[in-house]
C-alpha cells in the first residue's frame, strides 16, 4: 500500500466505503495483499456478479470470490469468531427467480459451464409446465376476457371462451398495454392503408422518366419507401399511412 489511508465511517473493502469517499486503490487500506478486496475494487466487482450485488453494502468482499465465510476487516463489525455469513445472498441460478432477476441469456448463465440447467431454460419449463396443468383445468377457474386471464395461459383466442362483453383475454390483454402505453405518453401508431393506389402513381412517374431520386424529393418521402413501392412485381410495402398516401398522390405527373 502507498500513500495515506483514508478514513471513512463505513467497513474498507466494501461498497458503502467507497460510496463514504475511498475511491482509490493506493489509499485503502486492503492492499493486494490483503484478503478483502479494496473500496474502489468492491464497487467494480459487485457490478458484474449476481451473488455480491444481493450482499449489503457495508459487507466486505473477499478477494477470493467465495461468499460463504467474509473475513471483516479492522473497523468492521465483527461477529463471534471474527467471521460473518453473508446476509441476504440467495442461490437462484438455474431456478425461474434468476430467470426473472435478470440472468435471461443462456450462454451467460453460470449453470451453463457446470453442465446444469441454466434459468432460461427453468423458465421455459416451469412456462410449459403451467400452461399445461391451466389447460387441462387445474388450479382456480380462469376469468376470462381480462388480461389476468391472458397470464394464467389463455393466450389462444380463437379457443377462450370470452368475457360477458365478448372481449378475449388476448384482446383485454392488447387493451391494457395500450391504456398503459398512452398513460406514459406513448403516442398511438399511425393508422395504415393499403398502398395499391401509392404504387401506381409511382410507377406511373417511373414511366415517364421520373427517377427515384426526383420522386423522394417531390413527395417528401424516404427513397426507401419509394423503392419499395416501385417494385414491378408488386410493393414490398403493402400498407402505408394516411400522409405518405397523400403525398404521393398529390404529386403532380407534368
């Protein structure tokens, strides 16, 4: 260790000393060769494993990795025999918990390298086991045409049975992410019409030397959107909005 330890109210090693204002490596107190990992480098290594990041704040991180026994440091609260149990730290790797704590890719997921389930895959199984066991009518009767009906595995709505307004739970479903989306400021997609009329006219101007270019600039529209409806054999684009379609009729062939 070089220079000046700096004095902090919260346990070195730990996260909440670095927040308290020891940020560098030279000035902690656990050097590299002490078994307790520095302020700054507590912080940096909580960020990227599961495990430390449900550890409080105050608890120190050993420089091992290993969780299950936490030697605290001088200044640190010690337990009866200067060892502390990790609190709060929770095994959930390979169990539908992890899956929703964020561990979602399967290639990342610990589990994957010890040959074990990973939670991506818990998730997909504890999925189909519930939809299963809701099909085959177990467990409390499902209200349909609601979106909790959607969640407790009716999701088919040629098959649901339909609420007293005639709404699916795949629709009431659709209408609640709406109401929720427009409540955050989410504006509505654009209505979109068929864009027969708007391939014509392109394919008109064509015909009579307009280049893509020169009708992009006319309409106002993207050359994307042009090119797509230009097509011989029919428009990529198969519906456009209400501006775009105006647009393009109101471009004049002279």
């Amino acid at each position: 260790m070089t220079g000046r330890a700096v004095w902090v109210s919260a346990p070195h090693g730990s996260v909440a000393g670095y927040e308290a204002g020891c940020r560098t490596r030279a000035m902690c107190p656990m050097g590299p060769d002490s078994e307790i990992l520095t302020c700054a480098e507590a912080a940096l290594r909580r960020r990227g494993d599961y495990r430390l990041a449900r550890m409080p704040l105050d608890q120190p991180v050993p420089r091992s990795g290993d969780v299950d026994e936490v030697v605290v440091p001088p200044g640190g609260v010690v337990s009866p025999g200067g060892v502390v149990s990790p609190r709060g730290v929770r095994e959930v790797h390979g169990t539908p918990w992890g899956y929703a704590r964020g561990c979602r890719d399967p290639k990342s997921c610990p589990n994957r390298r010890l040959g074990a389930v990973t939670c991506a895959e818990s998730r997909r199984r504890y999925v189909h086991e519930y939809v299963s066991r809701r099909a085959a009518g177990e467990g409390s009767p499902i209200d349909h045409g609601t979106p909790n009906g959607y969640f407790m595995g009716c999701r088919d709505r040629r098959l649901c049975p339909r609420g007293d307004d005639g709404v699916s739970c795949t629709e009431a479903r659709a209408e609640h992410r709406r109401g929720l989306a427009r409540a955050a400021g989410v504006a509505p997609r654009a209505e979109t019409l068929d864009s027969g009329a708007a391939a014509a006219r392109i394919r008109d101007l064509r015909s009579r030397g307009w280049s893509l270019r020169r009708i992009a600039a006319a309409t106002g529209c993207g050359r994307t959107t042009i090119a797509e409806l230009a097509v011989e054999e029919g428009p990529v684009r198969r519906r456009v909005t209400a501006d775009t379609l105006q647009r393009i009729l109101g471009v004049a062939a002279g």
